[in-house]
C-alpha cells in the first residue's frame, strides 16, 4: 500500500493487523511477542493465504518480507531480549 491520504503506510497496517489478530484470535497465527516490541508470525502458510489478503493487495510472504526490509525491520534473535534503557 502507498502512503497518501488514501492509503495507510505499511508500519501502520502491520500495526492494525496485529492488533486485530490479537482481538480476532488469530496470536497462533502472528502476535506480538512478550517484549511488546517484536512480532513473529508463527505460520507463515496460513498467514499468507488467511491474514494477508485482509491487509494487503496480495498474499505473497516474500513481499511481506520485502516490505518489512523496506521499512529496515530486522529479525531479531530468538533470545528474550532486554527491555527498555
């Protein structure tokens, strides 16, 4: 999605997304993780062919990741990581 007035920015719908899998039940398919500020999507198939098309023109992961990249999202480690300084 392309940020006008018209569209929201992808940051802004991912936030959406995850807050409505949390409300909808969907957190076995994607959620925040305990930390509050990473998120993991826990099935990739079902978050792209379900949760993706909701959100987005398309349901290709590899362009979720791609969007993700654009916006300099990182992977973070699996280890818990430290809360706020």
């Amino acid at each position: 999605m392309k940020g006008n007035s018209q569209h929201p920015r992808f940051p802004e719908v991912l936030h959406q997304l995850l807050k409505d899998a949390e409300v909808n039940g969907h957190e076995h398919i994607v959620s925040w993780l305990p930390c509050g500020r990473r998120f993991k999507v826990h099935n990739t198939s079902i978050f792209a062919t379900v949760i993706m098309p909701r959100y987005f023109n398309h349901s290709l992961y590899k362009s979720f990741l791609r969007q993700l990249s654009l916006y300099e999202f990182r992977r973070g480690s699996w280890k818990s990581s430290p809360g706020p300084k």
